[in-house]
C-alpha cells in the first residue's frame, strides 16, 4: 500500500481545525495540526508534512510571516503552502503570493473545492519528470535535484518560481503571455489570477538578481514575458 500523503493544518480555531481534519482524512490524507506558527514549527521539526494549510490570523506571527520563514528556511522553501482566509481583497491575496504561497483559498469554501485545489498543488510541486539538467550562460537547473546554481553558487527558489524557470529555460528566446504562462506553469489550476504570474516574476527576479541574471527574465511590452540567452 503506498503512504498516504500527509497534510499539516495550521489552524488556531479548535472546531475549524476538527472540520479539517475530517473532510481530509475520509478524502485519503494523513492530518498532522498546529494551532499557530510555533507549533507548526515543532511539528515541521519532526517531520516535512507533504503540503501545509495555513490560516491566515494567527496568534503571535501571522500566516503570512510563517510563510515568509517557510522560503528562507532552506529545508521548507519548496514545501507547497496553501493559504486558508476570509479576506478576499486583491491586495490581500497579492500579499499571500508575494510572501510565496502556492494557491489562496477563500473562506468559506466547499470541501470539493479545497481537495481539488490541494490535489492541483500537489501535481504542480512535483514538478518537471525529466531528469535533465539545463545550464545557460552559467545559470544551471537540476530537474530531479530540484536545484538552482549560478556559476556553481545555490540559488534559493520556492516551488512555483522553480517550475517557472524551469519553463522559461526550456523555451528561451520566446514571448509568453500571462494566460499562455498560467497554462504551462500552473496547468490545470483555473483559480490563480493573471496578476499572479506577475508577483512570482518579480520574485524569480528578486532571486536571480544577486548574479545579474534577473535581466535574462524580460518584460515585452503589451506583449507577455521571456527568458533571454542574451543581455
């Protein structure tokens, strides 16, 4: 029997974590929970739960904050996070992204819809299945290994700027539109908004911009984005 993918719930509210649990455990998930960002650092410290909820109101540090230190840490930076709030302003789900979530999940939300948003971000951290290893102008990117280096230095990345690369080095020289972008890198996921690939550009930018690489990633204007073997 193969194991069971296991979840970890940060969750402050004793009832919504109970309803969580239950709606994941009979969908075929294996539930760990923490009731705030401390907790939930205990039980990462034990074990790297496959994807983690995260609520946004926290006590003490907020879910966002949590998910700023999941990025920098260099053992959780591709653990795929899921935001869980009743805020649905535009520039709260902005703020989510840009501290390196994977999907933002509005309160409140069937349970239909959270297992298919869970099982998207799921197929999507897995990544590329090829084993191949792409090096332009010495910026080099190990598929299986899921690594980034320049000139033989790391590069942090989270998981969604990673397959973004991934794509944009497997198909240098070509313009790609929002829409275009958000079919290839996030495939199926009908939920995440054209300014979302915006925010996870300037993210990989921020990444790569260290080493001058950040002006490989080129905005056309009116046009969409491109990675560039020349500068």
């Amino acid at each position: 029997m193969s194991q069971a993918i296991t979840l970890l719930v940060v969750e402050d509210e004793a009832a919504i974590r109970e309803m969580l649990e239950f709606t994941l455990v009979r969908a075929g998930f294996r539930v760990i929970e923490a009731a705030d960002a401390r907790e939930a650092g205990e039980r990462l410290a034990g074990e790297k739960p496959d994807l983690v909820l995260l609520d946004w109101m926290l006590p003490g540090i907020s879910g966002v904050e949590f998910a700023k230190r999941l990025r920098r840490d260099e053992a959780t930076r591709d653990l795929p996070v899921i935001m869980l709030t009743a805020r649905d302003e535009e520039e709260s789900k902005l703020r989510g992204y840009e501290a390196g979530i994977d999907d933002y999940v509005t309160k409140p939300f069937s349970n239909q819809e959270l297992i298919a948003r869970i099982r998207a971000v799921l197929r999507r951290s897995r990544g590329p299945e090829s084993s191949e290893i792409i090096e332009i102008a010495g910026l080099s990117l190990d598929s299986a290994g899921h690594r980034v280096s320049i000139q033989g230095q790391p590069v942090n990345l989270g998981p969604t700027e990673f397959r973004l690369l991934h794509f944009f080095m497997t198909h240098a020289e070509r313009v790609y539109s929002r829409d275009q972008l958000l079919d290839q890198v996030w495939g199926d996921q009908v939920y995440i908004e054209d300014r979302t690939v915006d925010v996870h550009i300037r993210r990989l930018r921020k990444a790569l911009a260290p080493y001058g690489f950040d002006r490989h990633v080129q905005t056309v204007r009116g046009a969409g984005y491109r990675f560039s073997k020349q500068v």
